[in-house]
C-alpha cells in the first residue's frame, strides 16, 4: 500500500491475489547469483544458501539484542546502547486468515527455508562468540 497507491483501500488479501506471483521466493532470487530471473527453483536455493554463508554478518530481527552483539563482535565494533525507535505494537485487527497465511507460506518455501537456514547460521556464529 505504501509503494503502490492504487493498493491503499485493498486488504492484505486482495493485495496477495494482484501481487503474489512477483513476490515469490523473493529473499532466495536476491541472495541467488541470477536474482531477476524467474521462476526460483530449489537450485537456486543452493546458490542462496552459498552465498549467504559469504555474507559476514547476519542478523535476525527476532534476536535483534543478539544481533547487535554479533555485529559488535563481528568488526569489533562498540555500538553504544541499543535504542528501541519505532517499535510497532501488535495490531490484533491485521491478523491473516489461515488460509492466506497458507498461501503465502506456500509460494515462499524457498524463503522459508532460507530463513532457517540463516537462523542455523546465526546460531553458529553466535555461538562461536562465547
């Protein structure tokens, strides 16, 4: 709705219907070595997962107090304290239904699974930080 006006009286799920095919598996295109090539395919997800073992820091928002520590570590960097701007509180009118959320998980599998994958190696790096 930000980026497309003409989305701004749309619901989450009318929005998902018009769009969801350009949003695909859309972290695993961008981390992959072809990123604007369509569709994503499981062996892009493999050039995904190689290249983000390359990226020397990865943060993950749900461990952000964690990540902060990571990337202090990581440059030995001192960042000071950790501010906590703009912070949305849970809005319980914007949940999704099952069923779109079914949806969406269905055509981001390649996503979902890089995203664990990027969780395991924040586990390790984090670990080697201790």
């Amino acid at each position: 709705q930000r980026i497309k006006p003409e989305y701004k009286n749309d619901s989450i799920s009318e929005i998902f219907e018009e769009e969801h095919l350009s949003q695909k598996d859309l972290q695993t295109r961008f981390l992959s070595d072809s990123p604007f090539k369509k569709p994503t395919h499981i062996d892009r997800l493999e050039e995904s997962k190689k290249n983000l073992e390359k990226i020397k820091f990865i943060g993950i928002a749900e461990r952000f107090e964690e990540s902060i520590e990571l990337i202090e570590h990581t440059f030995n960097w001192k960042l000071g304290e950790i501010l906590r701007l703009n912070q949305k509180k849970e809005d319980k009118n914007n949940e999704l239904s099952e069923d779109l959320l079914n949806k969406i998980k269905a055509i981001n599998e390649l996503d979902i699974e890089l995203y664990e994958y990027a969780c395991q190696l924040f586990e390790k790096r984090t670990a080697l930080t201790k």
